[in-house]
C-alpha cells in the first residue's frame, strides 16, 4: 500500500482528468460505491475458487459478527447497488466510477495491495455495439493521453451452456496429460479448470497447444456476437488479436472479454480489462439483465505513462509574494487574499516566516513559480509593490498596488505564451 506524495498528486489529477473528461463524453455517470462490502458478495461473484476469493481477499468480522471485505474490484459493488436501488431491470445505465481496491497479493513492480482502478459498467445492453463502445473509449482514452504500442486482446467465453460443455471437453482432455501440468493447474483442473488455459508453465503450455479451444465450441448465437464484436472492431479501425486462452481471473464474465496490454511494464503489463458478464446480476438475485464493462489500473497507467515519457511536470505556482518587516508582511497578506479573490484559478503563495530578500526569492525560485511580488519597507510607504518575472531577464519593476491584479494577468499571460 503506497502514499501518494505530493509530487506525484499531478500526475494522478492529470490521468484522472483526461478520463473523466472520456467516459463523460460518452455519457457515462458517476457513481461511488463503499469500499466495504459483504464478504459473501465477492465469493458469489468473482467465485468461490478464484485466487482473489480464496487467498486474496481483506475479510474481518465487524462488531456485529458479519463477515466483511474490503473490496477487490468494483463490479461486484455496483451489480449489489443496482439491484439494491432497482435500477438495472429494464433499464439502461452507463456508469463510471474510480476509487481504491485490496487484493493482498505478493507485491511487485505493477502489483500492490491498495490499488486504484477506474471502471466503467453498462446496463441493459445486449449487443456487441456496447462492448465494442467500451473498447472505443478505453481506445480514444490511450490517444489521448499521448500512449502508445498498446494491444488489445479479445476472446469470447461463450454462453454459460457452451461453456459447460467446453469445460468436460477440457477437464477431459487435460487428465489425460494430468503429469503434465504444473501443480497449480493439476489443483485447477477439478475446480476451476479454464484458469488452466492462462498458465504460464512450460510444460502446461505445450500440452495446451493440442487442447480443445473454446471459441470452436462456441454455440451459434456466441458465435455470431463474436463475429460482430470483431466486424465492428474493425470498422472503427481498432486493431485487435484473438486470444483464446483469455479466460480472466474472475468467473462472472460470458462472451466478450478483452485486455489492453503493453510490454513497457514487465509482467505486469495488463493495463485495462473487462468484458461482458450477464449472468451477474440474477447470480445476486437480480431480474436477467445484460452488463458490460472494464476496470483500469491506474498505477499501471501512471508508470506506462512515465516510460513513455507522458506525465506532466509538476504544477508551480503563478506568484510568490516576498516581503520584509510586519507592515510588509501584514499588506502582503491582505493583497495576495484580494488577489485570489480577484482570480480563483491563479496559484498564489505568500512567503511566511523569516528571512532576507535573497533566501525568499530562491525559495520562490526553487518552488518555480512565474512571477515574485517584493513588497518591502519603501514600496509599503510608496503604495507599489515589485515585479519580477522569475522565467526570463525582463527588469523587474514597479506597479501601483491598486493595478496589482491587471499587471499580474497580463505578466502570467505572456509567461503562457512565451512558454
Ligand atoms: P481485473 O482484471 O481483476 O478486473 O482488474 C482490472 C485491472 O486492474 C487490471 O488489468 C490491472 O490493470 C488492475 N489491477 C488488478 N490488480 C491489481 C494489483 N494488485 N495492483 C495493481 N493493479 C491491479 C476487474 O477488476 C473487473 N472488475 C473489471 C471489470 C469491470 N469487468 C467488467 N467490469
């Protein structure tokens, strides 16, 4: 679990703001869910054998005796306020939401126990035009935050029927090459036997090659949402690779699933990831109601975009005010008030506490602010303060306090411009 610092918080607000700035402009809405939720939730969703329930999960009994979590993932909680609030039958929703979720896996680069995802969740929608419009924007979000050499991977998983007989097909085939496989499949083998098809050993990747594959099992109307999916992919020019062995690590999903993966990262190179999941919500007890979605890690986006040389510099501020002796220092205060006062958005700092003119200004240097006001002994008396633009060799000069703000606008405007 990480601090976020100080000199980090603009790199979050900047990817937080390009994608709220996305998924609003694809009419999705926010909602915000509570970080803990029922522990039986997660099991009757993600799955009762899949690695976050059985060995990833932050559960503690509260006062009351209930068995609690924090929460892994955000779907789960936004199937469970949805039925909650009814608001998924017969209806259709485009939700976005962003927060911290727990998984206590082993920590590595791109892997951490407190993470952040935004997701987002569509209800109501049966057709691949909605899984391909989350791809689209998950798509337009990387452009424009500048990433590149992203690839998407698309699979489908079938109906729950097609995958009922896929899975003895498998189960089927993998015993008979039980020796085999690794020890962690050979355990996932009887309980949750499509996780098989991820390993990443050797030995259970070679036997896989010969292995049924699930999209040739697939029952015709899969088939033809598919081959849709794919057709409307390419239409928009969304450049993808059929995976089949894309299974994902929790067992709500049905037909589409898809990840967005880069090699700039390790291992840990899935960046964003979802799909469609119908049998949800009646799973919680819900009316039948089509959902679509994805969730992106946002440390894994913030240290792609820190490879590829994307985050912005660190926002400065506009004006440092300086002032030497308490009546300086009591108007400084009093003008950079009416000045915020006058502009909002301006980022402005009054130098506090001691020391000279020199140490002041390296302060405001070392901050890299735009613009120093000096207001000391004689322009207290005169009724001016000092200008001095700390980002190029203009003379520094003097205004009358009263035309503060104006000189101030056109100096950070032309610092703007300049830069
Ligand atoms: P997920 O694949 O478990 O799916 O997680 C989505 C993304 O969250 C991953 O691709 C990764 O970027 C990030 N992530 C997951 N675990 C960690 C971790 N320990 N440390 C850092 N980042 C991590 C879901 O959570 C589904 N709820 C997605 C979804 C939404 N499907 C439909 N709607």
């Amino acid at each position: 679990m990480h601090d976020i610092l100080p000199e980090h918080a603009t790199a979050w607000r900047h990817l937080e703001e390009v994608a709220r700035r996305v998924v609003t402009a694809y009419g999705y809405r926010q909602i915000r869910l509570p970080i803990v939720e029922k522990s039986e939730l997660f099991a009757r969703s993600i799955g009762e054998v899949t690695d976050i329930v059985e060995k990833e999960m932050y559960t503690f009994a509260d006062r009351n005796g209930d068995l609690l979590s924090l929460r892994p993932e955000g779907t789960a909680g936004c199937v469970r306020a949805g039925i909650e609030h009814g608001f998924l039958h017969n209806q259709l929703h485009r939700l976005w939401y962003v927060g911290p979720m727990f998984r206590h896996e082993r920590p590595q680069k791109g892997r951490y126990r407190q993470f952040h995802q935004l997701g987002v969740e569509a209800y109501g929608m049966a057709g691949p035009d909605i899984d391909v419009e989350v791809i689209l924007l998950s798509a337009r979000l990387w452009r424009e935050l500048g990433l590149r050499d992203i690839r998407l991977e698309i699979n489908s998983l079938g109906s729950p029927e097609t995958r009922i007989h896929y899975r003895e097909a498998l189960t089927a085939y993998l015993r008979q090459h039980k020796d085999a496989l690794d020890e962690d499949s050979r355990r996932r083998l009887e309980s949750n036997p499509l996780r098989v098809l991820d390993s990443k050993d050797a030995g259970t990747r070679a036997v896989l090659g010969d292995a049924p594959k699930l999209l040739d099992a697939l029952d015709e109307a899969s088939r033809q949402h598919f081959d849709l999916l794919c057709g409307l992919l390419d239409d928009n020019g969304v450049a993808y690779e059929i995976n089949p062995r894309l299974v994902r690590g929790l067992d709500y999903y049905s037909h589409t699933v898809f990840e967005w993966i880069t090699d700039d990262l390790g291992a840990q190179g899935t960046i964003c990831a979802g799909g469609r999941y119908d049998g949800l919500i009646p799973q919680l007890g819900g009316r039948p109601t089509p959902a679509c979605g994805f969730a992106m890690g946002l440390e894994r986006l913030l240290a792609l975009l820190e490879a590829q040389q994307l985050l912005p510099a660190e926002e400065a501020p506009d004006v440092y005010c300086l002032s030497l002796g308490d009546g300086a220092r009591a108007t400084a205060t009093k003008l950079m008030e009416a000045v915020r006062e006058a502009v909002p958005t301006l980022r402005v700092l009054t130098h506090c506490g001691d020391g000279n003119l020199k140490a002041q200004l390296k302060r405001a240097d070392k901050l890299g602010a735009r613009v120093a006001v000096i207001l000391g002994e004689d322009e207290l008396r005169d009724g001016t303060v000092a200008l001095k633009s700390l980002r190029d060799d203009e003379p520094q000069r003097l205004v009358a306090q009263t035309e503060l703000v104006t000189n101030l606008l056109a100096l950070c405007a032309k610092e703007s411009l300049d830069s």
